[in-house]
C-alpha cells in the first residue's frame, strides 16, 4: 500500500488547507492538493493527500471513508497510479510521412 490517498467527494467549496487538517487527524500529511479544472479554476469535487507513512494513510482511509464533509459523503482509497493518457492532441504517428516529397 502506498502513502498516497484519493479523497472524491469534496465539496466544491473545500480548500487545501481544509483537507490537510482533516487528514492532520489522523497522522503527518506530506501534501494536500485538490484537483481543479484548468480553466475555470473551480474545484472537481477530488483530491489527494499524501501521507507520512503507510500505517497512517491506512487508518486515515479507514477513519475517514464514507465519513460526511459539508454535506457530501466522501470516498476514501488508496491512490491508483495515473494511467497513461491516449488520444487527443500529440498523441503520435497519425499525418506524418504521407510521401510524395515537396508540394509546392
């Protein structure tokens, strides 16, 4: 198990430093970060925490999962690692190399 805890469920409203405190009950939080969306800024309703060691992100999940923050029942689980993104923009291969040298 790793130290790296997702937090879904947050309500929009909830600040970093909030989180932090929230895990702070229940061991040493390394980092804190919620998850925005990068244009508007507003929060995505998730996070991550970080914990000090493995035993202490194991009693926050157990503590805090289906626990209530501001109304909204929070989803407490060890951290997946970030699958790797495909498709989209710079993806690879795609128009390159179509032959027939210069055009103009």
């Amino acid at each position: 198990m790793g130290s790296k805890i997702y937090v879904g469920g947050l309500p929009y409203s909830t600040a970093e430093q909030e989180l932090a405190d929230l895990f702070g009950q229940h061991g040493s939080v390394q980092s804190a970060k919620i998850i925005t969306d990068k244009y508007t800024g507003q929060s995505r309703g998730f996070g991550f925490v970080e914990m000090g060691s493995d035993d202490e992100a194991k009693t926050a999940i157990e503590a805090l999962n289906g626990t209530e923050l501001g109304g909204r029942s929070l989803t407490v689980n060890e951290a997946k690692p970030q699958a790797p993104r495909t498709g989209g923009f710079g993806g690879g291969g795609g128009s390159g190399g179509r032959g027939g040298g210069d055009r103009w």
